[in-house]
C-alpha cells in the first residue's frame, strides 16, 4: 500500500537519477502527509510525494480515486465547496500554499487549469486570452496583442483565429475552445498547469493535436495532468501516480509504470483488469 | 385481429382523452376571456375614440365638467414613476440576486433569504400603500423641503415639496417590483454553468471580478427581461399609487410634485364618472392595457431568446 517505489529521502522516483528529458530535476510541488475530507468524508489519505518542475505528470485511477481531488488542491479550488478540509500541507518551491500569507488570487495566478468541459467565457477570443491580463491590471494595447498572439500561437490555434479575433468564444469548434482555454490558462504565465482530464470531451483528432500541444508546453511549464486514458498517460507524461480509494498506490516514470509496476493494484489497472 | 393477450386493453384511455379535452376547454376560456375584456373596453372606449382621436394622448387638460378630458400627465406619470422606480430597483433587485446566487451565505440562510423576498411580493398593494402615507410621506416631505432648497436649480428637482409625489409613489413602486427584479435575475444567474465560475476563480479572478466580467455579462439578457418585466408591473401597478401620488392632473416636471397615472386615475375617477367621462376613462384603460401587455411580451420574448440561447450555447 505505501508508495514503494518513492525514494523517502528526495521524494523522487527511484530510478530518477537522470529524469527522462535529461533536465534538472529539482523537486518543485511537494504534497506532505495530505488529508483531504468533504465534511466527515475523507477523500485523500496520507498522500507523500514530490513532482518536478518541467515535466508532465499524469494523475490516473478509477472514477472517485482522488486524483481530481488532489489536482484542485493545488491551486486550492476546493476551497469553493462548503465543508472541506485538510490536514498536512503541499509546498511549491518550498513554500506552504497553505500559508496565512499567501495570498489565494497570487497563488491562482501562478498556476493555470484546464477543465474537463471547456469553458470560454462568452466574449470575443480576444477577450478570452487577455482575461488574465485584465484582472492583473494591464490595459497596455501592444502588450495584449503581444501575448494574445503568443498564447494562441503556443496552442496551435493563431492560424485559425487570428482573423476572427473579435468574434465570440463560443462559435469555436469544441477542439479550439479547449485549445482556446488553454491559451487562456497559460496567457499570464503562469508556472504550472493544471489539467482535469482535458480531452475526455474531444474526438480523437482534437485529443491528438491537445497531446502535440501538452509535450510542446512541459519546456515552459510544470504540467500536472489528470486522466482517465492510460494511453494518454503513457503518451504524454514523464511521471505516473497511480490513485486508488483516495490513496497513492504508486508513483515513478511513466515507462516503469506501464511495463513494470510494483503494486499488484497497479497493474490491475493498467492492464484493465478493473476501473 | 385482435391484440395479443400480453398487451392488456388501454383502460385509461378514455381518461386521458377526457382530461385533454377539459384542458382544451380551459385554454380557450381564458383566451376567450381576455379577448372578450379586451372587446368590452374598446366597444366602451369607442364614443371617447371618435370624440378625442389621438388628441387625447397629447391634450393635458382633465375637466369632466366641461367634458375635455387628456391623458398627457397620466402618460407621464405612468413613464416617470415606472421608469424611477426601476432605475431604484434596479441596482438593489441585482444586488439581492447576487447575494442568493453566490456562495455569500451558507445554504438554508440563503433559502430563508429568498422567501423573504418573495414574500415582499405576496404584501398586498393596499397595505403598501398605507405603510407609504403614514411612514413615505411625511419622509418624502421633509427631505424632499430641504433638496428643494438647496438643489432646486436642478432640472426635476425643483419645488414646492409634497409628500404625496411622483416620488413617493416611485419610492414604494420600487419596492413593489424588487422581487421581480431579484428572482427572476437570479434565475438567470443561477443557470450560469458552473465550470464558468471555476475558470474565472482559477484564473485568480476576484469574487468582485468573477461577477462584474464574467456572471454579469452572461446574465445581462435575464437582467434585461427582468427589468421589462418589472417596468411592466410597475405601470400596471394602482392601488399604492393612487393613494400616494397625490392624484394633480396638471402637468408637472418635478419628482416632488402630485402627479398621476393611468391606473390611479382610473381608480380614483370610475365611481363618480358618468356619460363621455365614462369612455375617456375607459379610452385611457385601453392604453394601458396596451401598455402593459406589449411590455410583458416583448419581456417575454426577451426572457425565452436568453433561455434559448443559455441552453444552446452550453
């Protein structure tokens, strides 16, 4: 049951003495003996491991396994739910996000999130990308334009749309909204991005250029992704955590998860045998 | 060919073809109902159509002794009040419909809050209205006497005071038409998706900028179908009017001044009217009622076009 393979002294995969990019492989978010519960339920339990910076971790397990859970600590968007709590304490670069401190819309503001079912906001796509800009004060015309063609450029989506800018969000096929919305998440440059199974609504053609797009953007971004494809894990992450009834069953290189894992429950999952 | 024995006879067809036929019947009364009121005021109106033409929405003279009669001051005051009244309404009605959509209160407070609202529109009219000359009025006046003094040079503002003004009508018309305002803006923001809240909050958006950049816009056709609504009820509205709005058919342009509406006027008038006095009263039903049903149809349709287009562009 305890996440064996974790190396206890830097919380990294055992094997990872050299991580798959060959990067630094600094310990970046550290989750810390983390409970979680929605009123008395506990949904998290005793959560330890550490993620790098610059790579593509994939959170996967069964529906209810935590791994959405987990993922919407980060940028505490659970907080929005009544009746929620933690125990222990997740760290990036060291600090607590928990800390008295830090301030929540800073915090939010350094990590971006993509969400299951897209949701542009219904403005023009203009509006969309500069969104976080606008909140953090910028009205400076050229800088708006500058990272509404960077972010879109990053996503694939420049070529589409930079000649109906002005038009609304919502008239944008279901692909390019979720590649919209990521432009958004990453237009004020944040340094880590959330995903909460970001495909599971798109065909496979937008899922494939989404993946493209998810190995394109692990240069610039600590990306944390959850998933219900064991293909998609395998295709674009670096590092697998494997949830289970709220628990971390395993976490190590992707490639280790998927050819040799350790846990009995792992490779019951992954090869099918329930979930 | 008779039907296999596994499928037993429809015994409740003959119900069911009962039941639609007494709904059929019931939807036909009230369109013939309302087509029928409609007919009645118009056939009444007709002598005071002919007599006064178009004359009668422009004329401000009222003299039934000398049988003139002209519904200018009424039809200003009907748009003033309304119109004033909405304008307060407005910002407070958003306000509570924010308060009870967003996650301000823990839920059963919430819920106690809305009642409380909706019950602001089960008071009846009359008890608003006396609530308006015993506590409205004598406030109306007081300070009404020292904005004139000081801030008479503004256009509206000027004097004399009364207590019973356009004002004071507006006053109480606002509170009368806040639960419309509330309940059905909240409606329209509570049908916002949640995964539009959460990308603004992930974002690092404010509560204050979730709302103003994001709920708000998306909800602004409801809020505007609200408001048409609201000015609607607010026309129609007589019983607290014509007890607080001083009942003057003269023509004024101060909130401070007695004024009237159609539907005090006619609440006030009917029991004393005889001959042509009779139809005028009953020419400026007509309007009204033009009034208020064409407001309450296009926030209708304003209201069906918001939900139409929040179902389809989810």
């Amino acid at each position: 049951m305890n996440p064996t393979s974790i190396n206890s002294t830097e919380l990294l995969p055992s094997s990872s003495k050299v991580t798959p990019s060959g990067v630094t492989n600094e310990t970046f978010i550290k989750v810390i003996n983390f409970d979680f519960f929605y009123g008395k339920k506990q949904t998290l339990f005793n959560i330890n491991f550490a993620i790098p910076s610059k790579h593509v971790t994939s959170f996967i397990g069964p529906s209810g396994s935590g791994k959405s859970t987990l993922l919407r600590n980060f940028n505490r968007m659970n907080e929005l739910l009544p009746g929620v709590r933690h125990e222990g304490d997740i760290t990036i670069e060291g600090r607590s996000i928990f800390d008295a401190s830090i301030e929540i819309i800073a915090l939010r503001r350094r990590i971006g999130m993509v969400f299951q079912k897209s949701n542009p906001f219904p403005r023009s796509i203009y509006e969309n990308v500069v969104f976080p800009l606008r909140i953090m004060g910028c009205h400076k015309r050229a800088h708006l334009n500058e990272t509404v063609e960077r972010s879109l450029r990053s996503v694939a989506l420049w070529d589409e749309v930079k000649d109906r800018l002005g038009e609304n969000a919502l008239g944008l096929s279901g692909g390019q909204m979720q590649r919209l919305c990521i432009a958004r998440a990453i237009a004020g440059q944040p340094d880590i991005l959330l995903m909460d199974e970001p495909c599971s609504a798109l065909d496979p053609i937008a899922t494939a250029k989404i993946e493209e797009l998810i190995v394109e953007l692990k240069k610039e971004f600590t990306i944390i992704i959850v998933t219900h494809s064991m293909q998609q894990a395998s295709r674009v992450s670096d590092l697998t955590a494997f949830f289970n009834f709220g628990k971390l069953i395993e976490f190590d290189h992707t490639n280790r998860i998927f050819t040799a894992p350790i846990e009995k429950q792992t490779e019951d999952y992954i090869t099918g045998r329930f979930g | 060919m008779s039907a296999p024995a596994f499928i037993p006879k429809n015994r409740y067809r003959r119900r069911r073809d009962y039941f639609r036929c007494f709904c059929w019947i019931a939807a036909v009364i009230i369109i013939f109902l309302l087509g029928l009121i409609i007919d009645e005021i118009f056939t009444k109106a007709l002598p005071a159509i002919r007599h006064f033409g178009w004359h009668f929405l422009t004329s401000s003279e009222w003299r039934p002794n000398r049988d003139l009669y002209g519904v200018l001051p009424m039809l200003f005051g009907t748009a003033v009040s309304s119109l004033l009244a909405l304008l307060l309404a407005l910002p407070l009605g958003l306000a509570v419909a924010l308060f009870l959509s967003e996650n301000f209160l823990p839920r059963p407070l919430r819920q106690l809050m809305r009642m409380i609202v909706e019950m602001l529109a089960a008071t009846p009219s009359v008890v608003y209205g006396l609530w308006g000359i015993f506590t409205l009025v004598p406030l109306v006046q007081h300070y009404g006497e020292i904005v004139v003094h000081h801030c008479g040079w503004i256009p509206f503002l000027h004097g004399p005071a009364y207590g019973n003004s356009l004002l004071t009508a507006s006053l109480v018309l606002a509170l009368m038409v806040l639960p419309t305002i509330a309940a059905i803006s909240r409606a329209s923001l509570v049908a916002i998706p949640e995964t539009l809240r959460e990308g603004a909050y992930a974002l690092g958006a404010t509560r204050w900028e979730t709302i103003t950049r994001v709920l708000l816009p998306y909800a602004a056709p409801g809020i505007v179908a609200a408001s048409i609504l609201a000015f609607g009820r607010a026309m129609g509205e007589t019983m607290a009017v014509a007890m607080l709005i001083g009942n003057s058919q003269r023509l004024t342009l101060s909130i401070f001044s007695p004024s009237n509406t159609l539907s005090a006027l006619l609440a006030n008038q009917f029991s004393e009217a005889e001959g042509l006095q009779i139809n005028a009263l009953m020419y400026a039903a007509f309007i009204l009622i033009l009034l208020t049903l064409g407001t309450n149809i296009i926030g209708e349709l304003v209201l069906r076009r918001t939900q139409r287009a929040l179902g389809g562009g989810s």
